[in-house]
C-alpha cells in the first residue's frame, strides 16, 4: 500500500506524478497536488533537496489529499526525516545516495516500524558507477543488476515492502530492463521512461513503452516524464490506461481522419465536437465521419454518432438514425445528446456524479 492506494498483485495500475514547485512553498506545493488531483494523480512525488523541502513534509503529507512520496537524492537523512514526517512511501536513488549501502539497515527498520514501503528507483542517468564499470553504459541488464542488489540489502534486514523502477530515456532499452527484471523478481514495478522529452515526443515514448510491458502484465503504477506541466502527464497516463482497456474509458471521440470523400470539415467537427464535450466524465464513445461511405458503419458502432454529407448530419444515437440536422447545428445537438445519454448513464448507475460539460 501507498496510502491508501494498493499497488501490485490484483490491483488496478495507478498514475503517479510529481510536483514541479519548491517542496518548501507549501502552499504552492499543495496548490499543485489539489490540481493534479483533480486531474486524476493517484499518487504525489515531492522532491526533497534541502532542509527546508524535509521540514515542509509533515503539512504537505497531512494535508495532501493523495499519497504522497519523497524523493530522495544525495542525503540519507531526508530518508528519516520523511519516514517521520508521516509520507506514504520513501523513493531513493541508490546510485546517488552518499553510502547508501551503509544505511539500508538502518532505513529497513525506520519504514518497517512505519509501515510504509520503499521504491527503490534505478536511474539510467545516475547508475552506480560500480555497475557503470562493469557494464560501461546502463543497459538493462545493469540497470536490474543495481535495482535487484539493492533489494537483496533490504531484504538482509527481512525487508520486503518495496517496489522497483529502472527506468531510461530508451523505450526499448526501458521495456527490455523491466522485461528482464519482471522475470527475476515479484516486487511491484513502477513504470517510467525517463527524461522522455517534450510533450508530444514524451507521450509517444511512454505510450510505446507502457503499452508493451502493460499488455504482457508489467507494471503496477506508471509515470509519464514531459517536460510539460504534470498536469498533462497525469492527463496522458490516464488516457493510456483508458487506451489498453485498464481502466475505464471515459469520454472517446472516434474521428475520421478525413480523404477525398469527405463532405465536411471533419477536423473543425471533431475539434468543436471535443472542446463542447471536455470534461464529461462519463464513458461516452462519440464517432465524428465526415461522409455517407464508411461514416454511418462508424457511427452505428458508437454511443453517439454523426455522419456528415451534402450539408447535413445523420445523427446516430446506440445505432439507430434519430434525427438528421442541418451541418451547421450538428455540435449542439450531439453535445444535448451526449448529455442525455450521460444521464441515463448515472440513473442506471453506470457511470457516477453528473455529467459536467462545457459548451463552447
Ligand atoms: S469516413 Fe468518409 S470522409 Fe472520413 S475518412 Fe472515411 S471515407 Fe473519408
């Protein structure tokens, strides 16, 4: 458990991210978690540099409505000082942990007598320099020889409560290393491809990478890595869990990509069709086809359908035609559909709450 969040065994996979603000500006630090929060973050990692960011812990553990982990780098004494401050989980780099090796006894009985686990969390870019000489670059085979050394010295002091990650900035080498230590170890893995790069560039190594160890079974938490607001990361995790069918989908909008046939602007319909939907939080599968040829087949597989052609929009509601509108009043009325559908949903218990849309 992390918090109360369970990882490993049957547990659904959970989205992880972490805060961009000074730990120590509590408030902006909590302001941020409140936001990732309501994003969707399961669970919070907060960086622990200095002094001030450990003495912050206990306000920002106490008042965070998610789990929250410290991260610790470079003083081993933050690793108690978040033990004590009440955090759900201590993640440590061992490769860049002053005698880390030194201390793990100590740190086995400080979480043990806290309940709280351990990740330890293998960095292609700060490997052990003893492994970096041994493999001379973090492969995967280096990156779980660190990860599974580290745990053997916990598990000397009969401590078991860890999760793993070894991540890498090379979706294949990254798949390859959780491959391989998924094979020799029963620990739960959090999955991440680090330093994965831009928001556009980022979302497309993690999905790659997270889609291929989820689909054999790998991985029991997930963080996407953008240089982007992390907002956007808990955004992107959550739609590749949704993508892989490991969590329920919410709102799916099923466009066409457009061709010569097209009769409408499908990339406008589709975009105003989006923005007039954000925030539903109902699973809603809504086709946008920009002609009569493949659009209605489309449309008929979907909750909500439009097929576009000579102006007009044949509107599809669970395969049946409902009604056929001019073009120019085809986004209100799939959103007054949309919304009609989503509250059957949550009279029929299927989905929870009201559905929240904004009109643009
Ligand atoms: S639905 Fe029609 S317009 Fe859209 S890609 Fe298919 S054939 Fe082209």
């Amino acid at each position: 458990m992390v918090g109360d969040v369970g990882v490993g065994s049957d547990h659904p996979v959970s989205v992880q991210s972490m805060t961009t603000t000074k730990t120590a500006d509590v408030n902006a630090t909590l302001q941020q978690i409140a936001e990732l929060t309501a994003s969707g973050c399961q669970i919070v990692r907060v960086a622990v540099p200095d002094t001030d960011d450990a003495e912050a812990l206990p306000v920002i553990a106490r008042k965070s409505q998610i789990p929250v982990i410290a991260d610790i780098h470079f003083q081993p004494r933050y690793v108690f000082a978040a033990i004590d401050a009440g955090c759900a989980a201590v993640r440590v780099n061992p490769g860049n942990i002053k005698k880390f090796d030194d201390k793990v006894g100590e740190i086995a009985r400080a979480a043990k007598g806290a309940g709280i686990p351990i990740r330890i969390g293998v960095n292609a870019g700060s490997l052990d320099k003893r492994l970096l000489a041994k493999y001379g670059k973090a492969t995967p085979e280096a990156l779980v020889e660190s990860a599974l050394w580290e745990c053997s010295l916990f598990e000397e002091h009969d401590f078991r409560d860890i999760k793993i990650s070894v991540k890498h900035n090379d979706p294949v080498v990254m798949v390859r290393a959780y491959e391989l230590l998924a094979a020799q170890c029963e620990y739960p893995l959090h999955l991440g491809v680090t330093e994965a790069g831009p928001a556009f560039q980022g979302t497309i190594k993690s999905a790659v990478a997270f889609g291929a160890l989820l689909s054999q079974g790998i991985g029991d938490t997930i963080r996407v890595s953008l240089s982007a607001p992390p907002a956007e990361e808990v955004k992107v995790g959550n739609q590749i869990l949704e993508s892989l069918n490991l969590r329920q989908r919410g709102l799916e909008i099923v466009s066409c990509p457009s061709c010569g046939r097209a009769q409408v602007d499908v990339y406008k319909l589709a975009d105003e069709v989006t923005a007039g939907l954000e925030g539903m939080e109902v699973p809603l599968r809504v086709a946008v086809m920009g002609c009569v040829v493949n659009g209605p087949g489309e449309a008929r597989e979907a909750d909500l359908g439009v097929a576009s052609g000579n102006g007009k929009g044949q509107i599809f509601v669970k395969g049946e035609v409902v009604k056929t509108v001019p073009e120019s009043q085809i986004v209100e009325t799939l959103i007054e559909e949309a919304m009609r559908i989503a509250g059957e949903q949550v009279d029929d218990g299927v989905a929870s709450g009201p559905p929240v849309v904004t009109v643009s």
